[in-house]
C-alpha cells in the first residue's frame, strides 16, 4: 500500500512538469553525460589529478554563489507572485462587496452596476490575463473597470435611506481600483535581466568545472553529471515559471472573477 502510495505521489510530482520540459531536461542529461564519458576515455580528466582538491574547492565556491543568488531569486519571484495572487483576491472581493452592498437599492438602479461588474469580471478573465502574461496593454478591460466606476458615480438616489448605501459603495469602489492598480503593477515586473543571466552562468560554470573533474571511476563522474544537471535544470525551470505568474506551471488563476460571472447576482 505505502509502495503505491509512493509511486503515486511521484507520478503526480513528475506529472506536474510538462512533458517537454522533462524531453529537454533528458537531452541535455544524455548529452553531458556521453561528453564526460568521451573525455574520460580520451584521457582528458588526467591532465587535471594533480589539481583535482582545487577544482572541488572552486566547484564549492560557485555552488555556495550560487546557492546564495538562487534563494534571494526565488525569494523576490515568490513574494511578488503572492502579492499578485493576494491583490487578485482583494480587487475581487471588493467587487463582491460591491454587489453585495447594492442589494438593498430598486432592482433598476443596481442593475447597471451588476452588468457593469459581470462585464469588467469576463474581460478580466477571458483577455486580460493573456495580455498580461504578453506584456500587452489592458485597454479594454481598463474602459470596463472605468464603467464600474461610473455606474456607482451616477446611481441616481430615489430616497435618504439609499444615501449610506450609495457612499459605502464609493469606498469600496475606490478599494477596488486601489487594488487593481497594484495588481497591475505587480503584474509587469519581472526578475532584472542581469540577475538571471548571472545565476544562469554560474549553473553553467559549476556544469563545465564537473567536465574537468577527474573522477577515478567514470560511472560515477557520469551519474554526478546527470544529477548535477537535473538538479540545475530544474532549478532553473522553477525560476523561469514564477518570474511570469500569467503563464506556465505555476500561475495565478482567474478563478476568483470567474466566481463574479457565474455566482453573484
């Protein structure tokens, strides 16, 4: 029972990585591990014994760097996919609210808010996360999210007992717009360029220095290799999937608004 237990828990673990992304990963396994398996019998890591402790203490060096500017890589990515993901959160909950605290206007006054919101909520989900995922401009759904605006500016006031009602739903629509601007804001940026090309290269660095590492035994050098390699593969796949939080493996979804179209009324 615990055996597949276990082999389902890492079908699913491997299932969660696309396939070819995995076909990519092998290749570049396969193809470093055949390279050392050549140097090694050509005789190349020989030139290298008598130097063998101070290319370990050089591949430790840049694996320390390395591991240093992975964690604070992974930690910037990650705190700004969770405010993405938090700022999705409140920006439609304040349009719940929204639709919420209009139940207790006439059905004809409420409904141009109602449409409005469902309106804003469709463009959000059906084009703006691919637009954001591009890098594109969020024009359409920027014009739907200013008719919100304005259908709870313009709601007409029939009594003083829709007065509180009318200023709650200001407040909250300003809550709203607070929280789609950062989220937008949030939603563009990306790992700086020179950050990702320098833990890139140090990856690459550590792949090159185990090349020339002259492991007495070549089973071992080559198993060294393709773990090394997967390792860092992933490592960077990781990377590159949290830096955009619209696309990929891991994203944010766009259930929440698509809770506003299908639920609230």
């Amino acid at each position: 029972m615990s055996d597949a237990s276990g082999q389902t828990l890492f079908a699913r673990t491997i299932g969660i990585i696309p396939a070819e992304t995995r076909f990519r990963c092998l290749k570049m396994v396969a193809v470093l591990s055949a390279l050392y398996a050549i140097l090694w019998l050509v005789g190349f890591q020989k030139h290298f014994l008598n130097d063998a402790e101070g290319i370990a203490a050089l591949i430790q060096i840049i694996g320390t760097l390395y591991s240093v500017l992975y964690a604070f890589a992974t930690y910037v990515i990650w705190g700004q996919f969770t405010s993405v993901e938090s700022e999705i959160v409140k920006e439609s909950g304040s349009l719940k609210d929204l639709l919420l605290f209009s139940n207790p206007l006439k059905e004809m006054s409420r409904e141009p808010i109602v449409r409005a919101v469902k309106s804003y909520a469709r463009s959000v989900v059906e084009g703006e996360w691919h637009a954001l995922s591009s890098g594109e401009r969020t024009e359409k759904s920027d014009r739907l999210f200013n008719d919100v605006i304005a259908s709870v500016i313009n709601l007409k006031i029939e009594d003083a007992s829709e007065r509180p009602v009318h200023e709650r739903l200001l407040e909250v629509v300003n809550q709203a717009s607070t929280h789609r601007d950062e989220r937008l804001s949030l939603s563009v940026k990306r790992m700086p360029r020179t950050l990702f090309v320098f833990v890139s290269l140090t990856a690459c660095t550590i792949l090159l220095l185990l090349l020339f590492y002259p492991f007495r035994n070549a089973g071992l050098g080559v198993v060294s290799i393709a773990i090394t390699a997967t390792l860092l593969f992933f490592a960077h796949f990781v990377l590159t999937d949290l830096d955009n939080p619209f696309e990929g493996t891991w994203n944010v979804r766009s259930d929440p608004f698509e809770d506003l179209i299908r639920k609230f009324r």
